[in-house]
C-alpha cells in the first residue's frame, strides 16, 4: 500500500485505522466496504474530512492523504 493511496480513520471510541481508497471510491463506498464490529463506519452520524463537514458521503470522492473523522450515532434513551 503506497502512503499517497491511503487516508487515516479517526472514529471516536476507536482505534484509528488506515485504509487504501480505490480510485474514484465515495466515502459512503469506503464506510461500506470498510465496516466491521470493531469498526462502525454503518453507524456514523456525521462525517468531516481534513476538519471540514460532509454533508453528502455518497458525492464525496475520498483522495489519498484524506484525514476522516467521524461521530457515532447515539443508540438508546
């Protein structure tokens, strides 16, 4: 994996991860193809890349280099 085809994943109550991004990958794709139970990306509330919000994941084209943080869904009552 080459550093200028990866981003880093800060979810918070998770470790951070770093991912290869397909060329022309969305975020929505990568949260999908990236989601496991260690890694909730299906349960993401709100996305920000590089410090600025997204507010389409299924229009954002994810570069190499990209910093993703993202917030949980809150779950109960």
């Amino acid at each position: 994996m080459s550093d200028s085809n990866q981003v880093r994943i800060l979810v918070a109550g998770v470790r951070p991860t770093v991912s290869e991004v397909r060329d022309g990958e969305t975020l929505a794709d990568l949260a999908k193809r990236l989601t496991t139970g260690d890694l909730p990306l299906d349960r993401i509330e709100s996305f920000y890349v590089n410090g600025q919000p997204v507010s389409d994941p299924s229009a954002y084209v994810v570069r190499g280099g990209d910093s993703i943080q993202a917030a949980q869904k809150h779950v109960g009552g």
